[in-house]
C-alpha cells in the first residue's frame, strides 16, 4: 500500500493509505489468534475425550459457524476483519499443537491428526473476517447514526 501511495498524484488520498498501512492492530490480532488456536485445542480435546475419534457428520459445519460467531464476538470488540482473519489462522496450529501435546501423554492412544484438512483454515479465516467485519462495520454505522 506505502508503494501504492507514493505512486499517485492525489496526495491526500496518498496519504490515507500510508496511514491504513500501518494499522494493523497487533494486540487484536493477538487477541484472535489466542480465541482460535484455544478453539483448535478444544476441538481436538473434544475428539479425543467425548468423540472417541469418531468425529461427527456436522464438525466442519460447526467449526464452520463457530468461526462465524467469534468472528462476530470479535467484530463487537472492534477487532477489525484483517485482524479477525489472521488470527484465525491460529485455529490449526493449536490444534497441532493439541494433537502434539496429546501424542506426547498418551502415547499411540492419542490422534494422528487434527481432523481437519491444512486448506480448511483458510476458510475458517475468511468466515471470521466477513463476520468481524460485518458486525464492525454494523456497529460503526450505529454510532455515527447516534451522533
């Protein structure tokens, strides 16, 4: 974005995007990465200790949703949608990390796996952050509604 903006004419705008560009709001992707990689454990934790490892029919769609409705919790404590996504890039190395944790305790008896295919964060991450910027730009319409 910083080599986007020093190559036009419109210097206001030039400058508005030099300040986008240094917005990213660490301490809430922070925020997001510890919900979703402790959302990959639990999910792990839950296959190993209530499922048995045999994972039910609707996981994906309720890992689905769960990314959506975090998303959502996050966009109400304005985590922005860059934020919300990126931290849900945490989901699958928390559950790896599980899965490890697991192998090391157990033994042969734990998972091999997560459960869930390496492509299958990416989705999680776009549904985060379609819904923490849903939610943000929702409630950022209501504020400037009030004033």
């Amino acid at each position: 974005m910083q080599h986007e903006a020093d190559s036009v004419n419109d210097r206001r705008w030039a400058m508005e995007t030099q300040l986008a560009a240094g917005r990213f709001g660490w301490r809430a992707a922070g925020l997001a990465a510890a919900v979703f990689a402790a959302l990959g454990v639990g999910v792990v934790l839950l296959s190993q200790f209530v499922w048995h490892h045999d994972l039910p029919a609707g996981l994906w769609l309720g890992e689905m949703i769960g990314s959506g409705v975090v998303g959502a919790l996050l966009g109400l404590r304005r985590v922005g949608p860059l934020e919300a996504g990126a931290g849900a890039l945490a989901f699958l190395p928390g559950a790896w990390l599980a899965v490890l944790a697991l192998q090391a305790v157990l033994g042969d008896a734990a998972p091999r796996d997560p459960g869930m295919g390496d492509q299958g964060v990416t989705v999680l991450a776009v549904i985060a952050s379609c819904a923490a910027g849903s939610v943000w730009h929702l409630t950022a319409l209501r504020r400037s509604a009030a004033h």
